[in-house]
C-alpha cells in the first residue's frame, strides 16, 4: 500500500468538497445569480461541474495508485494538478495583483509533491525488491 498515493486521494477528495459546499455558494451560485447572458452562465456551469468530475475521478484514480501502480497516470495527474496551480498564479497576480485572493494553488502544489512522495516511494520499494543477477 502506497500511503503517498492514499493521502493524495484523501486530499483530492477534501478538495472537492471544498470546492462543491464553501467554493458553490462563494462563486458558482453567484455566478448562476446573476444577470450574464444564459450562454455564459451555462459555460460556467459547465466548467464549475467539469472541475468537480475531475476531483472526484482523480481522487478515486489516486486511492487505486495506492495499490496498483501506474507512473504515467500519476504523472499525467501531477501535471493537471500543477497546470491548474499555475493558473490561480497567473491570475491572481495579474487580475488580483496577489495570491492570497485565490489561494487554491497552494492545494494544487501540495497534491502534486504529495503524490511525487508516493512515485519515489515505490522506486525505492521497485529497488528493494530487485535481486542482483
């Protein structure tokens, strides 16, 4: 079992329910509140639930590379999670002119080394258990 990668899925999980029950009500229900036209309401509905699968479905992936390894699904969840970061950086800075307003990235870098933690774990275990010939 590959505690690295549990905790990933537990954290991926935490950030999803941050994201539907403090993050809904902060910006998508105002969003749908207010007078945009339907069309841009309806996108960002779209991309609001979009990022909820996507949490949900990588925090279920994470739980399974747990115990059954994949390096390339969890590089490839590792370069969403930072991509992600990237963009809370770039707009904090240039739209809110500082971090602290949107301070997801912090999550989005945490998940990313937690689960770099649970690759090199398993290359250590991978060492470990190979016999010299």
């Amino acid at each position: 079992m590959n505690y690295w990668m549990a905790s990933a899925g537990g954290l991926l999980l935490l950030t999803a329910y941050v994201h539907v029950f403090m993050g809904g009500p902060e910006i998508h229900d105002v969003i749908q509140a207010s007078a945009l036209d339907p069309g841009v309401r309806g996108v960002a509905a779209v991309i609001w639930h979009a990022i909820t699968a996507i949490l949900l479905v990588y925090a279920v992936v994470c739980a399974s590379l747990a115990k059954s390894p994949n390096r390339g699904l969890a590089l490839h969840i590792i370069a969403v999670q930072i991509c992600f970061a990237a963009l809370f950086v770039f707009y904090g800075l240039t739209l809110l002119g500082n971090l602290s307003v949107m301070p997801q990235w912090i999550i989005f870098l945490t998940i990313p080394a937690v689960m770099a933690m649970g690759l090199r774990s398993e290359k250590a275990q991978r060492r470990a258990n190979v016999i010299p010939t």
